[in-house]
C-alpha cells in the first residue's frame, strides 16, 4: 500500500464500512450474532486508537480529558466484546484490536506525562 495517507485512511475507512455493512447480513443467532454485536465496539476500538495516535494535535489542557475518554470508552468496547462471546472466548483478532487501544492509551498516557 503506498505511503500516501489520504490513500490509506481511504483504504482504511473503506475496509470498516465494508464490515459494517456485511455485518447485516450476518445471521442472528450462534457466531453470526457475535460478530454483528462486535461490529460497533471494534469500529469504535479502531477509531480510539487512531485518534490517540493524534493526541498531540489537541491543546495541552484538553489531553487529560481525550484520555480519560479514551479509556471509558475502550472499557466500554470491551465489556461489550466480552459480553457477546462470553460462552464462546474473544477471537484472537478481537483481542489483537483490544491490546492495540490499550497500548495506544498507554502510549498517550506516557507522551502526556513526558510534556
């Protein structure tokens, strides 16, 4: 993929509204339910972590706020996540994307005590 970011938030963004919209074609019960449940809190997982990646762009006295944010919003993601696989476990991707908004948050966290 080329190093073009207005390519690759393209690329990026087409990838999830194409999961978004299979995601209605899933079926209702069994995995198929699982995955439509996911659907929102890993988009929203997807967008926290690139947002944090832009932390720097906000003004200083407003970082703390995008952080606790952030992390409210991970837990939330999560706790839905787990709720909806509970009886089956997290698949490998979706904790993947779990640990990613983690580090991101952790990142931010260590850039904003650093400044």
């Amino acid at each position: 993929m080329p190093d073009d970011p207005l390519l690759t938030w393209a690329a990026l963004l087409g990838k999830w509204t194409e999961f978004a919209r299979a995601s209605v074609a899933l079926p209702t019960t069994g995995e198929g339910r699982r995955w439509r449940a996911s659907v929102a809190p890993v988009i929203s997982l997807q967008a926290v972590t690139l947002a944090l990646g832009d932390l720097e762009r906000l003004a200083h006295d407003e970082r703390p706020l995008a952080l606790d944010r952030a992390e409210v919003a991970i837990d939330a993601d999560e706790r839905t996540l787990r709720q909806a696989w509970e009886s089956a476990g997290l698949p490998d991707k979706v904790e993947e994307l779990l640990a990613d908004a983690r580090a991101a948050l952790g990142r931010a966290e260590a850039q904003i005590s650093g400044s």
